[in-house]
C-alpha cells in the first residue's frame, strides 16, 4: 500500500489526486488543477511530492492560506489541512492505495522550483510576491525622480541651483562636486 494525497474541494466535495509529482494550481488552462475563479492566479502555486510529503509552495498574488495562516513561500501539508486558493477551499488528506493503483496516479516529470525556498508562515500580512512588487515599484519610481533631476539639472540649471541652494549643507557639498 502507498499514501496518496488528495485534495476535496470543500464546496462539492470533488477530490483531486496529488499523486506522486508536482502539480501546478492556477487558473490558466494548462495547469494541472484548473480553478476558474477571478480570485485565483493563472499559476497558484504548486504543490510537490518531495522527501515522502507534500510541499504547497505558493506563487500567488491573492495569497494561499492553510488553516487560516497565509503561506509566504512554502508549507509542507498535514492530513485535514484546510487549503484555499484565492476565495476557493479544499481539505487536504492522504489515503492508502495499492501499489499498483498508485503507479497509475498522476506521475508528473520534475518539478519547478521556488529559488530560496525555505518553510515559512506568516499570520496576516499579503505575503512575499506583493512585497517584492511593491519593492521593484519603489525602485522605478526613484529611478524615474532622478532621471528628471539630471534633466531639470542640465536644462534649467538656474532652477537647480535654486533648489540646491534649500538644502542642508552637507548636500550642497556633495552635489556641487
């Protein structure tokens, strides 16, 4: 006999077989569980058999949640974990299968991995990819205000050096190198 990984929607009580590889979660059609649901994102997040368990590593923007905590990056699964995927919910489970009906369930090539990937969960908060976002965002932004100082600098330059001329000391020093 082999443990096998299910997972049950909660709405139907439709169950999905995790078999014994990866499966990506999403809501683009080639993904192995299809969720048409706006909530969810085109690629989820995966869920790999690895080391005799399963991992849910979430790529989300809405967020992956198990039990009610969000999933930063990864989460190994544990039998009646509640899993939900955007608004939609499902409970985890593992039953015994025989070995032959085993090699028959889903055996997907090898998975795709989250570089850096490290178990955490976090209570609240939106998670990794909507920090990393807004981090790459505040970087477009400044790189976008200074670009406009270099041309205010060196089209008005009487402009700049009125502005130069408000600030503190030490900035005067080190922009009038």
């Amino acid at each position: 006999m082999e443990r096998v990984g299910f997972l049950t929607r909660i709405s139907d009580g439709k169950e999905f077989s995790l078999g014994f590889g990866s499966m990506r979660v999403g809501r683009e059609r080639r993904a192995d569980l299809v969720i048409a649901d706006k909530t969810v994102s085109r690629h989820h997040a995966d869920i790999i058999y690895e080391s005799g368990r399963y991992v849910l590593y979430d790529h989300s923007t809405n967020g992956t949640w198990v039990n009610g905590n969000l999933v930063a990056v990864a989460q190994p699964l544990r039998e009646r974990d509640k899993v939900k995927f955007g608004k939609i919910e499902f409970v985890f489970s593992t039953k015994s299968v025989p070995k032959s009906q085993a090699a028959g369930l889903r055996q997907v090539t090898e998975p795709e991995r989250v570089s850096g990937s490290s178990t955490a969960i976090m209570r609240g908060g939106r998670g990794k990819g909507r920090t990393v976002r807004r981090i790459k965002r505040a970087g477009i932004v400044l790189l976008v205000l200074v670009i406009a100082a270099v041309v205010v600098y060196f089209a008005l330059p009487e402009v700049a050096n009125s502005v130069i001329s408000r600030l503190p000391q030490p900035l005067q020093d080190l922009l009038s190198r």
